[in-house]
C-alpha cells in the first residue's frame, strides 16, 4: 500500500516532455496537484528545481519525479534532493526507454535501498529481457 487512507493533496509532480504531455490526464485524478515540467529537462537539475519548489513553499506532502534516462544524476544529487525532500513522501518513476540500467535508474534504486527508513519509492516500468 502506497499511501494509508485518502491519498494526499498538493502533489508536486516534476518531470520532462512525458509528464508535461501527460499532465492533463494525471492533473484531474488529484487534489491540487502541481507540476514543473519541461520538456527536455535533464536530470541534473533535479536539485536545483526542488531547492525553488521548498523556497518557494511548494514543495507540499509527496514528491514525484518523472525524468526518464536525460542527463547525468549523481548519488550526491540524490542525497540533496533527499535531504530537501526530508519528511516527505519521494516516488521517483522510469520508464523502458531500451537501455537496460542507466546511472540515473541505479542511483536511484540504490538510494531507496539506503533511505529505506525514509519514504521514498522507486516505481520502474523497466521491461526485463
């Protein structure tokens, strides 16, 4: 079970092209949902868009972040958004883009497996060969 009870208002969605494209589908299954998209946007500046999100008080209950395989994401990366993101409920989603383990979708498997204790959740739709 993802979330005990209702699920939560104010999620802040971040992503590239998919999630901009896809956001006025997702946008109406929840209660003020908000949403940083761009396409094109690269991974590396994850860190960057939740620092804004938290300074400008934005960054609410649950965070999702969609930013398939662009750009490079190191586990320091990981660690700040983690760390800004603390006390909040993390999902970080992928998708099958042909390359099988890319460095963003390691880092970020991994770093749910460190911060386990926390809530974070990886939702990969990665096909397996």
């Amino acid at each position: 079970e993802i979330f005990s009870g209702k699920v939560p208002e104010n999620i802040v969605f971040v992503g590239d092209s998919i999630m901009n494209s896809s956001k006025k589908y997702i946008g109406p299954n929840f209660k003020n949902p908000y949403f940083d998209t761009k396409i094109s946007r690269q991974f590396s500046t994850l860190p960057g868009i939740v620092t804004k999100l938290a300074e400008e008080d934005k960054l609410k209950t649950v965070l999702v972040v969609h930013l398939g395989t662009n750009g490079k994401f190191t586990d320091k990366d990981f660690d700040y958004v983690m760390e800004v993101a603390k006390g909040k409920d993390v999902f970080f989603m992928n998708v099958y883009n042909g390359v099988k383990d890319t460095p963003a979708k390691l880092i970020c498997i991994d770093g749910a497996e460190m911060y386990n204790k926390l809530r974070i959740k990886v939702i990969s739709f990665l096909k397996r060969d």
